[in-house]
C-alpha cells in the first residue's frame, strides 16, 4: 500500500511514475482510489506486486519518496495492505461499485500477463481459481510473514523467538 500520495494524481500519472522508476511488469493489480465529487484521489494506492523481491524494491524505492510530477510537502509510505494477492484483491472489489465506474481512470487495473483486463473478467477468473478457504490461507500467511519481517526489523523478542513463520501445510 503506498500512502501520502498528492491528491493531484490520476492513476495514469501514478502508474507513468511508478513505471518510470522501473516498476513495469512487476505488478498485477493496481487501484487509487478517488473521490468522485472532487475529483482527486485519497491519498493512497494499493498495489500487488507479482514477486516478493519486486515488493522489497519497491518498498525501499518509495519509503520517504518525494513525488516528481505533482511536487509537494508529501513524503510516500509503504506499509502492507490487510489484502494480499491478486485474486484476493479481486475478489476484495468484486461487489464494490468502484469496479462498474464508466471512467476507467477509477476502476482498478488487472494486469494478466502484460495486458491490461478487465476488472468484470478478472473476477470471474479469480473465482473459478481460488476457493475462499485458499484465499484466507494466502492472506494469512503472508501477514503473518509480514509481521515477522516488522518485528524483526524493530528488535521484537517476540519476532527473535519466532524469526521462521510457521510451517503451513501442503507447501
């Protein structure tokens, strides 16, 4: 999740950016929400990378990143969103509104491949996919490995102690 984003940025000034500093090809879904009266977005973005490796570098690219296209007193933030994966960021909008807005510069962007999809097919997709059991399994997992990673990087006793997350089964 990047955070502290101008509230100038359409989501193609966001995503040309974020490109720009080598980030093409390296996500699968990608979504800032906007406020429709207004007409800016939010102040955050959320992004799921398609390799853990892409998200560290990411995350070290933009932590305290000063935006270039709409300057301003903003620093970005990066945090872990409660919702990890594509398909369960999917199915996460599956019902939302947003994922029916006539202007695309609102909805979410799906990337399958290099193609940019749509949100109605990617749903779809991901339901036939995923079961709702596997979608808790991924998201927790990954938390879970997130948390370690926090706590490890803060000194935790508790994260030295449980420095491995747990073993899950069928892996």
């Amino acid at each position: 999740m990047l955070r502290n984003i101008p509230n100038k940025y359409t989501q193609s000034a966001l995503l040309e950016e974020i490109e720009g500093m080598g980030f093409g090809g390296t996500y699968d879904f990608f979504y800032l929400p906007m406020d429709f009266h207004s007409r800016s977005n939010v102040g955050y973005a959320f992004i799921n990378f398609t390799s853990h490796e892409h998200a560290k570098r990411f995350c070290a690219a933009f932590a305290e990143h000063r935006f270039l296209k709409y300057p301003s007193r903003k620093v970005s933030n990066v945090s872990v969103a409660h919702v990890q994966g594509v398909d369960a960021n999917l199915k996460h909008f599956e019902n939302r509104a947003v994922t029916h807005a006539r202007t695309d510069e609102y909805r979410p962007v799906v990337l399958r491949g290099a193609q940019r999809g749509e949100v109605e097919g990617s749903v779809a997709a991901a339901a036939v996919d995923a079961t709702p059991a596997m979608l808790k399994h991924m998201v927790r997992r990954d938390l879970e490995e997130a948390l370690c990673a926090y706590l490890a990087s803060r000194g935790s006793a508790v994260a030295q102690a449980t420095a491995e997350p747990p073993a899950w089964q069928g892996e």
